[in-house]
C-alpha cells in the first residue's frame, strides 16, 4: 500500500512538471516564459530565473543553431564559455541540442528550454 501511494505522489509531481512547470515554478522561482516558435527551426519551451525571459530566448536562440561539443561518450556536454554570466549544457552530444540548461555557480540565475519535436 505504501508503494502505491509513493507512485501516486510520484505521478502527481511528473505531471504537474510536465504541464508546463507552473504549479512548480511558484514554489522554485522558476519562471514559465512559455514556447518560441522558430528558433534553429523547432519550437521551444523556456523556463528562466534570475533573468528575463528575453534573455533567455536568445541564449537558446544562440546556443540552438550550434552543434552540442563532442566530449567522450557522454550525452549532455557543456559548452564553452558563459552566457549571461551563466554556463551552458546541452545534448546530445555532437548535434544540435534538444535540451539546454543553464546556470550560474550560485544557481541564483537558471535557464532551462526543451525543444519541442
């Protein structure tokens, strides 16, 4: 019975984020910038803190038109350099990225986006 009740808290928690993150941003302070169309050619689904959202679009703007570097094997990878102060990962590795997020070491700016298939 326990277990059931841990899957349920789970579910819940998965789609409250999966519903666009506003029930989580509340709590995190992550803010729901909502989805941009055409950035490197897909729609994306940005989150921002610490930052405007109009920051946020186009450090994905920036970072989407580029291949993901190649570091090993490994499928998120940073990319050089900072970006409004803040570092880059994204992957997969050596593609363009379907996936990015950034932050500063005291994680008081975050950027998330996802793109959208």
């Amino acid at each position: 019975m326990r277990a059931l009740g841990l899957i349920a808290a789970g579910t819940a928690a998965l789609v409250l984020f999966a519903a666009g993150g506003v029930a989580a941003a509340k709590p995190t302070g992550v803010f729901n910038c909502g989805t941009a169309n055409a950035i490197g050619g897909h729609k994306w689904a940005i989150q921002a803190n610490g930052l405007p959202c109009k920051t946020g679009r186009g450090i994905v703007r920036i970072l989407a038109a580029r291949a993901v570097p190649r570091a090993g094997n490994l499928g998120v990878v940073g990319y050089p350099g900072t970006y409004a102060g803040m570092s880059c990962h994204g992957g997969p590795a050596g593609h363009r990225p379907t996936s990015l997020v950034c932050s500063t070491t005291d994680q008081n700016k975050l950027l998330r986006a996802v793109r959208m298939f």
